[in-house]
C-alpha cells in the first residue's frame, strides 16, 4: 500500500530531467515552422519592399509608370512625397509616390491616336 522510500527519492529526480527534454523537444517543431516562414515568406517581402522603394527614389521626370489603380501616364513634376502624372495631353493629376507600381520602358504608353 505505501510507496517505498527508495522509489520515491528517485522519481523527482528523473522527472526534472525528462521535464527539461520533453519542453525543449515540444519547442523544437515550433522553432522549425519560424525559421521556414522567414525564409519562406518574410524575407522575400522585404526584398520586394526594398526593390519597390529603390524604384520610387529612382523616379525622375518623364519616366512612363504604371500606378495600383491602373493608371499609365508620364511624370512631369516630383516632389519630396508626390509626383504629377499625366495621363493624357493636358490632363494632369497628383499621385503620392508610393502609388507607383511599376516604371515601364520608354515609348510604352501611345499617346497620340
């Protein structure tokens, strides 16, 4: 009916060792799916962010863009935060920077019909 004493000294003892491997175990999985996220979807993020902030800083007057609304047109004028596009002859309008999604090569957009 009682637990000898020789059992019972023992049994703390290998418990806190075994505790100890089966948290670090239980939490290797968990660290297994961070890494694989980060390389997988974080870092490549960040590659596009930096890719697309290089384009916007490179951004000079007369460069023909594509913004995320869809529309193509020349820059004419840049400002520290804005630029102005125009989107056909004589009609301009005032974008924020980071609206450009894509600058695209010289001669893409046909301005005369």
């Amino acid at each position: 009916m009682f637990i000898s004493s020789a059992f019972a000294q023992n049994a703390p003892t290998a418990a806190v060792g075994t505790d100890w491997m089966s948290s670090l175990t239980g939490m290797l999985p968990l660290v297994l799916m961070f890494v694989v996220l980060y390389f997988v979807m974080i870092r490549p993020q960040m590659r596009k962010q930096k890719e697309h902030r290089t384009m916007i800083e490179a951004l000079a007057k007369g460069d023909e863009v594509a913004t995320g609304g869809g529309l193509l047109g020349k820059v004419t004028k840049l400002g520290e935060a804005y630029l102005t596009l125009e989107i056909a002859p004589g009609v301009e309008v005032q974008l924020q920077r980071s609206a450009i999604v894509q600058v695209l090569p010289k001669g893409a957009i046909n301005t005369t019909k």
